[in-house]
C-alpha cells in the first residue's frame, strides 16, 4: 500500500542523520559502561549488594540476562569487555548490522541484571538500540560504507534520485516510537495532579536526590515553573504532530528536533538524570532533515569535502541476496510492526491502567527489551508516600565505639547536607538507595523478596569493603541506614516547602 505524501515525509530519515544518531550512540553507551565499571563488583556480581538470588521474581526486572548467567567479577568484566569492542565497532560502523544487534542484547542483558539501577535512561536507550537493529544507520560514515558492504542485510539500498533518503517500516516505527513516548508522557501529566495544578515543576525540582544548583534556584520563582508546567505538557502533546504537516517540511522538522532537544537539554540541567537528556537528544538527530547536511556542507568547506569523499569512497555494493529481499525483509517488516502495536498496547495500559491489555504484550516487550514507561514525575494520585522525601544517613559503628556515617566517611549528623545528591557516590547508587532501601513492601511481593536480599547483601558487602583495610580498632562492628524524610508541601506563595522530619530506621547489620 503507498503511503500518502504527507505520512511518507514524516517516515523518510536522511542516511546522514542515522549516521549521527549511531555515533552518538555508540559514544554513550561507552560512556555509560565506563561510569558503571567503577562499582562493577557492587552492582553486578554475587558479593556486592544484588545477588543473583535477588532478582529471580523482581517485578521490574527484564525476562533474561547473560549476566546473569555468572556471579563472579572476572565474569561481569569479560561481559563489559565485550560490550564495549561491540560499541567501538557500532561506532565506527563495521559490521555494523552485527554490532547494533549485540549492543542491543548486550546492554539488555546488563539492565536485566540489575533492575535496583534500571531507570527512564536505560530504558530509553534500550528501545533506541532496539529499532537501530531494523534500521541501515551504517549506511553513512562508517567503515562499512568505505568497504562496499552493505548497511543492513534486510534493508533496500536507496533510490539514486535521493541517495540519502531512507524510507522503509522501520523508520516509521522509530518515528512512531518517539511520538508514542511523547505522546504517553503527556497523556499521564494530565491525568496528574501534579500537572493539572501546575505545581510539577516545583516539587521535581525540589526533590533532593535529583536537585541540581540550578534546580534550586529555580524554586524562587513559582510563577516561571507553573507556567512552564503547564508548556510542557504542551510540547509533549502538540510538537509531534508537527512532524506530519507537510509544509516547509526541512524547517518544520528541524523545529521539532530543536524544541525536543532543548526540552531534554533543559530537564537535564534542572535535575540529575544521569544520561537522559543525552541519550534523548542523540535520538532525535536521526531525524534531521537532510536539507541541514546540505547547508551545512556549503557553508562548511571542510565539511563538503568530507561528505563528498564519503559518497565517493564506497565501492558499488554487491547485489541484494534474492531470498532475503523476497522472504525475510518483509518478515523483518512485519516483525517490527508487531512490535510497534506492542509498544503501543504497553504505553496504553500505563497510562490507562484499567484498560484491558492483552496478556502476550508485556512479556514480549520484557523479551525483547521494549518495556518502557514514560510517566515519570507524574502520581495519578498525590499520597503522602508520593510527596515524602528527604536524605540517607548510614551510621556504623566501630570497635573503638565510635560513629561514622559510611555514605560521606565523615561523622554522623542529622542536619540536611547542602546537597543530598552528592552524599552518594553517584547516580546509580542514588538510584539503587531510592528503590531498595526508601521503601517497604508486602513481605510477601517479588519486589519486597528482592528488597530483603539486598539489603541484606549491602550490609555484608560494607563490613567487608570497610573492614578490608581497617585497622584493629577502626574495624566496623554494625551499621544501619536510617531515612530522615519530610512531606513536602506547596506553600501559599507558590514555593515548596518542607514538613517536620520523622526518622526512620529501615535496615541494620552486624558484621561478621
């Protein structure tokens, strides 16, 4: 079936702008595994603080993971290893095909290992790998390209007309899929409390363990942060459709890749999000218009050349395998649409719990790494749980019988830090307090099962790193992790302010 022109404008990528989307990428999961291979024993193997054990039923978890296949650290290394010669390859666009698929199953299996970690970055950048693997984003820059190889097995070389213009199902779905989580964000904000007062701003910025400098200063003016509530919700609803308005297409899209950019750049810079608003911002430049390229290449001598040696340097590409053009491209096609309804039914049932969804749709999505949820800083419901907030003390007690708080390595105090975020050592720990040690469950959920194991496997592993190099005296005796939380409130003048703070012990340990 033709698509209209209109929906054949809106799924046609430049082969240049996959090409940067693939090198951002790439770069981000290299940097991704090196900021985790620095607690790559704590997080990722048996003696740090999740066991294997404690991720058997974790609700939140992926459905398989080759980590977890080992527990040792000479395992989880090799897997990091790996991962990241596959990233190189992505990068430089060699075998590029092969790459994407093993980045992709790669950076799968190491969420699945540890789901205390997994958050809107990782899942964001799991579905972007995801869709790369339908999509000949080696088409441009890459060795691939200088080697005459072609860009992906399944994937139709284009038109000589448009050389640079990519058009096949899988652009649609990557379109889609970026509308899609737009779309579910916005669609939870006004079903939101929060948002529907326009106070949601005001209490994300003003959440601790996310609070940047600039966050903080922003509080001071209410005003601003409600009427820039109430934008987002409308950037997020109102600029995907642009995408479709087959007017001044190249500006009009180069508007919307703009606007989202600068939207992840600015939450970025409002709260500590870890990769997000990068891994964000790399996923909208596969959909520059390909007119950018031109002018920036006439503009740009240096850059011209570049481009013209790199449509001239490729080799004529080998003919397309018969078989695979007749019977498997169009079964990857089909495939990715499933997955697309898939995606959608998902983002559909989150937002609208009570909707029917058919059983098949999650664990699909699980298997295959498409799980996602794009509601964040949006409560369906205000409870006091949802606005209580506040910072970690760990206490530990040494044999000379004195306290130190073994998140600063300083002495203990119950006085608010400056900045509650940079208590821990860095955003996945931050992360992994907020999940395991913040909150209790029924004893008898996946989730609280998970919780116990690893509590208790955080106390083993910080007697032992503590006590590795402790002298007779200093040696730890016992810790716990107390919570010092608050309910945070609007007050009358717009601003945020915080409640009486409760103290609440919720794990403690005796060393061996």
């Amino acid at each position: 079936m033709k698509l209209p022109a209109p929906l054949r404008a809106a799924f046609t990528l430049d082969a240049r702008s996959l090409a940067a989307a693939r090198i951002g990428l790439a770069v981000l999961v290299l940097v991704e595994l090196a900021l985790r291979a620095r607690d790559l024993e704590a997080h990722y193997t048996d003696s740090g603080v999740v066991p294997r054990a404690a991720i058997l039923d974790h609700p939140a978890g992926l459905s398989w993971s080759f980590h977890a296949l080992g527990g040792s650290v000479a395992f989880q290394a090799a897997l990091f290893v790996v991962t990241a010669a596959c990233a190189v390859a992505l990068l430089l666009g060699w075998h590029t095909f092969a790459a994407t698929v093993a980045v992709w199953a790669l950076t799968t299996s190491l969420h699945g290992r540890n789901p205390f970690l997994r958050d809107g970055q990782d899942d964001l950048l799991r579905v972007l790998l995801f869709w790369a693997t339908f999509l000949p984003w080696g088409m441009r820059w890459s060795l691939d390209r200088a080697r005459g190889r072609r860009a992906h097995p399944l994937q139709p070389d284009p038109a000589a007309a448009a050389p640079h213009a990519v058009l096949s199902t899988a652009t649609a779905c990557l379109v889609l899929q970026l509308c899609v989580m737009y779309w579910a964000a916005g669609a939870s904000k006004l079903v939101s409390p929060w948002w529907s007062s326009g106070d949601a701003l005001s209490f994300a910025l003003d959440i601790a363990r996310y609070q940047t400098a600039l966050g903080a200063w922003l509080l001071h003016f209410p005003g601003l942060l409600r009427a820039a509530s109430h934008a987002t919700v409308a950037v997020e609803l109102g600029l995907p459709l642009l995408l479709f308005v087959p007017v001044k297409r190249d500006a009009t899209r180069a508007t919307v890749v703009a606007g989202f950019i600068l939207l992840h750049l600015g939450f970025g810079l409002g709260l500590r999000l870890g990769s997000f608003a990068l891994v964000g911002a790399a996923a909208w430049l596969a959909l520059l218009p390909g007119g950018l390229w031109e002018r920036l290449a006439a503009r740009v001598p240096a850059l011209g050349r570049l481009f013209r040696a790199d449509a001239a340097a490729a080799p004529a590409l080998p003919p397309p395998r018969r078989a695979a053009h007749t019977v498997l491209a169009p079964l990857a096609a089909a495939l990715a649409g499933g997955c697309l309804v898939a995606a959608v039914l998902l983002n559909a049932e989150n937002v609208a719990p009570r909707a029917p969804l058919p059983k098949w749709v999650a664990p699909f999505c699980e298997a295959i790494g498409l799980q996602q949820i794009w509601g964040v800083f949006a409560p369906p419901v205000v409870t006091p749980v949802v606005t209580r907030d506040g910072w970690f003390i760990v206490p530990g007690v040494l044999a000379s019988g004195a306290e130190v708080d073994l998140l600063t390595r300083a002495p203990v105090t119950r006085t608010r830090p400056a900045s509650v975020a940079d208590t821990f050592g860095n955003a996945r720990w931050r992360h992994w307090f907020a999940n395991v040690m913040m909150y209790d469950s029924p004893p008898s959920s996946g989730w609280w099962i998970g919780v116990k194991l690893s509590r208790e496997a955080y106390g083993r592993f910080a007697c032992r790193r503590w006590n590795a190099a402790a002298a007779p005296d200093a040696r730890l005796v016992r810790l716990s992790v107390i919570y010092l939380a608050y309910q945070m409130r609007i007050a009358p003048g717009g601003a945020v302010e915080n409640g009486p703070v409760e103290e609440m012990k919720m794990f403690e340990h005796a060393c061996d």
